[in-house]
C-alpha cells in the first residue's frame, strides 16, 4: 500500500479523486477541474506520483473510457516495467 502521507497536498489531493479500476477513469480535463488546476499540472503530478510508487494507469480509448484510473488487479502487476523498460522482479 502506498504512504499518503508522502505526498504533497496537491498531489494527495489528485490520488484521491482517481478512481479504483480502469471501468471508469477521470479525464485530464475533469480531474484538473476537480482539483483547480491546470491539465499540463495534473500531466505532471500524475508522472511524479508514479515515480513515487503510486500505480496510476491511463486508457485513450477516446472519448468514452480515457483518463487515468488506479490500477487494481494484481494480474496485471507482472507485465509492468520500470522507468528504464526493465521487467520489474516481484
């Protein structure tokens, strides 16, 4: 489980308005209104909280299901890479 605690206020702020699961992700656009802000902002604390360990996906099947969703299922966990394109071992 990842610290909350770790994270900035807006940052903490942004986590909390992304949905569990990729059913129903936020838009870029709606999340930075959500959170009063710019979506080149969220673009960027999105990047950090993932480098921090925060596993955020993004779907682009547009226009329908696009944004970012936290990923949960642990099936997936496997095919995830690192920052240098290096298989993860778990």
């Amino acid at each position: 489980m990842n610290d909350l605690s770790l994270l900035s206020p807006k940052e903490r702020k942004v986590y909390e308005c992304i949905p569990l699961g990729s059913a129903h992700p936020i838009s870029q656009e709606n999340l930075a209104k959500s959170v009063e802000t710019s979506g080149r902002s969220i673009a960027e604390i999105v990047q950090t909280l993932r480098r921090k360990g925060f596993l955020i996906g993004s779907s682009r099947s547009y226009p329908s299901s696009s944004g970012y969703y936290i990923i949960s299922t642990d099936r997936i966990l496997p095919h995830l890479r690192d920052a240098n394109g290096v298989k993860e071992q778990l």
